[in-house]
C-alpha cells in the first residue's frame, strides 16, 4: 500500500469515502493519485454500492460531472436501491479491516497454490490461474507489509483445505471466492478512515472483480451476477463463510 506520513491519523475520525464523497477537491486528488478513470469508475461503483452520502446527494452529481467524475451521479442513481452497509462491526478500525483483508488474502493465496499443485489445468486456464495466484501474493505481501508498517501485529495464517475434485468444480468455488473477496472489500469501503488504505482497498477491489468477472464468464455466469450495483458483503458474513475451508486444530 502506498507510504503514509499521516498513518491512521483519521482512525477515530469521519470515515474516508463520506470525506471524499462530500469535498470535490479532495476527491479529485485522490482518484488523480490511484490512477485516473478507472478509479474513478471504480470509486464511482463503490460508493453507489455502500449508499453515499444521504446528507449531500442533492447537488452532489452535478458538482461531480463538472469535474469529470462520476461518483456522484452514481451514487445518486444508486440511493434508491442500496441500503447503507449492514455490517455490524461499526467500530472496526483500519489495522482490524487490513487483518481482515490479510485473512482473506491468506485463503485465497492457499487455495491458488492448492489448484496450481493439482495438475488439473493446463493451456490457457492454467496460465489465467497462475496470474491470479500472482495477484493475490502481491495482494498478500502489501497488505502485510502495511499492518506491520502501521505498528499491528498480523493475524496468523491458518490451516486451509479445499475440495479440488474437478476443472469444473474448481473454476466454481474460485469464482465464489473472488466474487466473495470483491463484495468483502467493498463492504468496508465506508468504514476506513485514512485515504492511502482506501485507496489500496480499492485497487485490490477492483482487481478482484476482475477475477471474478472472467471466473464467471467460464462457467457461464454473467460478469455483473448483482446487476448494475455490487452487493457489499458485512465482515461477519464473510469471515464465517471462510470457516468451511479452515483446518481446526
């Protein structure tokens, strides 16, 4: 993730997507830093799907159209039909959201190395299965990298088992995992306080849809399963969702 100065300065503080979703100049800066258009597209799609901000929707996409960001007339054509987050963990603060990512990343990582050591693959899934693994290592790495940086401790990695019985079986539960992931960062988008972590959040977000997306194309599902919004996914979902592939000791 990239370096911060200010650290989790904002933890305690207002949550960074409602910062960048009411102050356009903070915005524009920020989407300018994590890439140009498609983060705004992907920013635009995050903040439809965690509900905006309900105290300054009125105006808010017009003030963003202006400056070529479509945030807010997304979240404007979004607020009718996404409630805010549910998740229950209100008080989670950035080191707790990164162990949760690591978490993610940790059984993500296990179950690619798992499928590369099955010689179920070969061709072009092989090679779409290896980049993926790539992926989620530097996914993995970063967010490490960034709980220590912070003064955390990480969460240990556990023991992981995963049903490999078929190409078929496998390219499915790969694309439940990366579906899942997406909809995992995405609902804690409106819970992190300092902007370089949501930023880093975000990255990783939009590249886990992308597995997912073309996960489902080769299974035969559409690459939206949601429709125009993605469903965000409360951290209590999803961590016990990931219970079924922990080994206990």
């Amino acid at each position: 993730m990239p370096e911060s100065k200010t650290s989790l300065s904002n933890r305690d503080g207002e949550p960074a997507m409602e910062q960048l979703a009411r102050d356009p100049s903070s915005r524009k800066r920020f989407l300018s830093a994590v890439g140009g258009a498609g983060a705004v597209t992907a920013f635009a799609g995050l903040l439809a799907a965690c509900g905006g901000n309900d105290d300054d929707e009125s105006g808010q996409a017009g003030d963003a159209a202006s400056e070529g960001d479509t945030s807010g007339a997304a979240t404007g054509g979004a607020a009718a039909t996404r409630q805010p987050n549910p998740d229950p963990k209100a008080g989670t603060d950035d080191l707790q959201i990164l162990n949760y990512a690591l978490s993610l990343e940790y059984l993500e990582n296990a179950f690619y190395a798992s499928v590369l050591e099955s010689d179920l693959f070969t061709g072009s899934d092989l090679e779409m299965l290896m980049g993926f693994a790539q992926n989620e290592r530097e996914h993995l790495d970063t967010i490490l990298a960034t709980v220590e940086k912070l003064g955390g401790e990480p969460v240990a990695e556990p023991k992981t088992t995963f049903p490999l019985e078929s190409p078929t079986s496998v390219l499915t539960l790969a694309a439940t995992l990366e579906n899942g992931g997406a909809a995992a960062y995405l609902g804690q988008a409106n819970r992190i306080r300092d902007k370089e972590v949501l930023a880093a959040a975000l990255s990783i977000h939009t590249v886990e849809a992308r597995h997912a997306a073309g996960l489902n194309a080769l299974i035969g599902l559409p690459p939206e399963p949601e429709g125009s919004f993605a469903v965000p996914a409360p951290m209590e979902e999803v961590l016990a969702s990931a219970q079924q592939f922990i080994v206990t000791p």
